[in-house]
C-alpha cells in the first residue's frame, strides 16, 4: 500500500472509531520510526462493550469499503484493550485504564499526529439550558 493509501486508511479509522463514539483519537505517523507500519491510530472506549462495538465497526467497514481484512487482530477486550492489524496501519483501542496503562503517545512521544477533521460533539445550546 503506499503512503498516501496507508494515510488514507489511517484516517478512515480514526473516522469509524469516531462513529461509534470513542474519544481521544489520534494517529501517529510511524513511517520514520518503524518499519512494521506506517501509522498507528488510538483510541479510547468508555467500556469494553464500546471497545467491541468500535471493533466489529471498523472490521464490517473496512471489509466492505475496501476489500481488507486484518492480517491479524488482539480482541482482548475482556482486558480493556484490542488491536487490528491491517499491516500498514493498526488500530488500538483502549479502555481508559488500559490507555493509562501502555501509554502509546508516550511510547511514541516523537512521532507527528496527524490533524483530524472529526465530528466533534455539540455543545448545549443556550436555548435548551
């Protein structure tokens, strides 16, 4: 896959997990870090039923969007944490205890993010208040 592909799903993913309501989302660009993968997107779930949901997700989607399916996949979401591997890019998601816990951002404290055009959620009104 090349890059801008590589880039492409990358942010495909952050975009599904943001679909299904996870926070913190962000994706690293790996590509002069490693040699495994291009970008690692991260997220949070609030429990591991959303982690689940966030999975099943990106799997169907990116199955049926773009014909891939994980090379491999971690789902131990029991655990708080899950990972798909989709070589060139890897999902992570995490409870917010397991985030805490591995510390990816800090892990990989050097490597850019890219910025993400997200649906962020809507404050309030002043109306309804």
């Amino acid at each position: 896959m090349s890059a801008p592909q590589s880039e492409a799903l990358a942010r495909r993913l952050a975009t599904l997990a943001d679909s299904k309501k996870a926070e913190g989302i962000v994706v690293l660009d790996m590509r002069q870090l490693v040699s495994y993968t291009d970008f690692l997107t991260i997220c949070t779930a609030r429990n591991e039923r959303q982690a689940k949901a966030v999975v099943d997700e990106v799997r169907l989607q990116v199955k049926h969007e773009l014909g891939l399916l994980p090379s491999g996949s971690d789902t131990g979401v029991e655990a708080g944490w899950a990972v798909l591997d989709y070589l060139d890019c890897f999902l992570h998601v995490f409870t917010e205890e397991a985030r805490d816990r591995f510390q990816l951002e800090d892990l990989w404290r050097e490597a850019p993010r890219l910025e993400l055009e997200l649906d962020e959620p809507e404050a309030p009104s002043a109306a309804s208040a």
